[in-house]
C-alpha cells in the first residue's frame, strides 16, 4: 500500500507539542495546521501513532479534499474516493460532520449526503443494494472549511485522552493529554522531583511517571481500527509488543502530589493503583500551606483551582497566593501552572518568564512557567 496521509489531531495550541512528538516518534514530512498535524505513513503507523502519542485527539486517515459549494460536488466528490478498499461489507460506517464558514452550512444534509454517496460507491463494488452494518465500526466525518471538503476516517474511536487507568472523576478533572502536554512543556526529566500541590484526580503525576518510564499512553485501551481487515490484527500486536519492550520501570521516579480534597485523594489513589504507579506515586491530603516537596532542581507542574471551575474566586486567589509563597522558597526548583486568571502573576508575586495560551476544555488558559536553574550535567 502507498504511504498514506494521515492526520494527529490536536487541541487549540497544542499543535507544535503533537508535531515534537511525531518527530521524536520518527515522522518527519510533518506540517502544522490549526487543530491538526499531518504526517505520512503506513498501516503499521496507524498503530503506532494511536498508541504513543500523548497530546493528540485522534489519528484520522485522510480520504479525499475537493471544494464543494453544492451538494452535487459533495456527493460526487465523496463518491469518486476508495472507501470500499477500506470498508467492508459488513461494516458499520456513520457519518459525522462539522461546517465552518461554507456554503454548505446544514452539517445533517452534509452527513446524508456524504452517507449516500459512500453508499453507491459501496454498492458499485459489493454488487447489494443493502449492507446490514453489523461488523467493524468505521466512523467517516466530513469537514467543510471555507467551501473545501475534508474527507477522513477515525481510526482511534473514544479520543485518546481516554486512556484507562481512570474510571472515577473529580468535579473538574484535566484532561490527560492536557496534563501530558503540561509535562512535556516543563522538560522534566525523570532524575528530577515533580510536585503537584493541587493534584485532584492525580492525572498530572500519573502523566509524569508515564513519561518517565517511556509507557505507551494508549497500551491499556482499545482502538477502532483494532478490527479493520486493512490493518490486521498482526500489525496491532507488533506495535503493543514494541511498546511493551520499551517501558523502562527500572528508572527511580520522585513523582508526589497533595490534595486538600481527601475524596479527589481517593479517587487519585484508585487511577494509581489501575495505571500501576501505586508504589511508585505518593499522594497526601495537605492544604497547600503545609506541602513542602523535597529534593533539588524540582517541577511544580499544577492546574490550581479556577473560581470558574471549583469554589469560589476567593479561595482560587489564596490558592494561587499560597502556591506562589511555596516555589518562592524552593530556590532551585522550576514551575508551571495552567490558569484562566489573568491577575494570575499578581496573586503569584512575580512575573512568569513565560506564557504559552492554552484551552482547558472551552476555558481560555495560560501555562505560566516560572524557569529554575537546570540540574548540574553529570559527568557521564
């Protein structure tokens, strides 16, 4: 099979972190758009990417692009592209849609456009008039932007932030790729400590220590495409047993949490236990004002509480007052905190060195990172 297109999908501002690390993964004809990184690969790739990347949506293989301001030219543009090579007979094969700035601004007659035309197309090879739709699930969404069409096929299914290791949630839980990207973008390292004073659900440092003993994000959880006769299942067991080999669990992690919420701890201690970091992570019931991380040339990365998001905006100013008196202390230590206030500097008590806008769902966010010394480079 020719080298597909294929498409990493990507939270608002989290593109160029998605397009790291697709190059890190080896990827590298990669182009940055918004929302979206696309990369060139093969079969095998479409389960790679779905198991290693940590910051991106989905995987979606790129079926067709062609400008459509009429139904006709969707229904013909959708008609004249493969999906019998990739979809069988039996398969289930919804459509869905979104519309932005184009002619064709109805997403349901846009959906049952696309819907018909996949199935003449189907019909044309399968020589049936009717397909029973009971087999694998194959999900085609059609995307009009500015009167062009995009035409692709989700191999991922539920999004890739769903990872498995947590079934319970706290009233406002961070999204594990956004906790992974807030790893990735302090450049921790495993040799050093991470403290989250604010840890809820523990999603931070359980991003942390997946990182840090190099685990497949996506190892734990299943996949659409796990049952396309296209890909196979020899393919989806050479790319687990790959990511198998690589955990490196031999590496000691100084990875802790606090929590004043002894319910979030609870919940936290239950994900620990599912994600295999219950020895490895300690996390305690503590307000702010009496956590003291230890160690040297540490990580604060923390999603302190919002007064939008949990309590009120008092408690999130004392909060982030309390967060600032802490790291003022720890001279040598590093942090990063996501946050929707923009007296976020004020409540701290000094100006980050750097901000990066992110969303946190639909909130709009800044990552301020506050930089610390780096350790000393060992002499080997």
């Amino acid at each position: 099979m020719q080298q597909l297109e294929l498409i990493a999908t990507s939270p608002m501002g989290l593109e160029a972190v998605v397009a790291r690390e697709l190059k890190q993964l080896g990827y590298e004809n990669v182009k940055t758009e918004n929302g979206r990184v696309t990369f060139f690969g093969g079969p095998q790739d479409i389960c790679r990417t779905n198991l290693w990347l940590r910051t991106s949506d989905r995987v979606l293989v790129k079926m067709g692009q062609f400008k459509a301001t009429t139904f006709e030219e969707l229904f013909e543009g959708t008609k004249a592209l493969d999906w019998p090579d990739w979809i069988p007979g039996d398969a289930e094969f919804p459509v869905e849609g979104r519309s932005h700035k184009s002619q064709l601004s109805s997403v349901p007659a846009c959906q049952s456009i696309v819907k018909k035309a996949v199935v003449e197309k189907m019909k044309e090879r399968y020589g049936t008039e009717w397909f029973p739709e009971d087999g694998a699930r194959f999900v085609i969404e059609v995307s009009l932007l500015n009167d062009t069409a995009l035409l692709t096929l989700d191999t991922t299914g539920p999004s890739l932030h769903k990872r498995g290791y947590r079934k319970l949630v706290t009233e406002a839980p961070l999204k594990e790729t956004m906790a992974a990207a807030m790893v990735l973008l302090s450049r921790w390292r495993p040799e050093r400590p991470l403290y989250d004073p604010f840890c809820g659900s523990g999603t931070i440092p359980i991003e942390a220590a997946m990182i840090g003993w190099n685990v497949a994000p996506g190892l734990r959880r299943t996949f659409n495409s796990e049952q396309w006769p296209i890909i196979g299942e020899e393919l989806w067991e050479q790319a687990r047993e790959e990511a198998f080999d690589s955990v490196r669990d031999d590496i000691p992690l100084q990875i802790s949490g606090s929590d004043i919420d002894p319910e979030a701890i609870d919940v936290a201690n239950a994900a620990l236990g599912k994600a295999g970091f219950a020895k490895e992570i300690k996390l305690r019931v503590l307000p702010i004002s009496k956590a003291k991380p230890e160690g040297r040339y540490g990580c604060i990365v923390t999603n302190p509480p919002y007064g939008e998001r949990l309590g009120n905006d008092k408690e999130a100013e004392k909060a982030l007052r309390e967060l600032g008196l802490m790291t003022a202390i720890l001279s040598d230590w590093s942090a990063f905190a996501l946050s929707p206030n923009r007296s976020f500097e004020h409540f701290f008590g000094k100006p980050s060195d750097k901000k990066r806008k992110l969303f946190n769902g639909r909130i709009e966010c800044n990552l301020f990172q506050y930089l610390g010394p780096l350790p000393p480079r060992s002499p080997e």
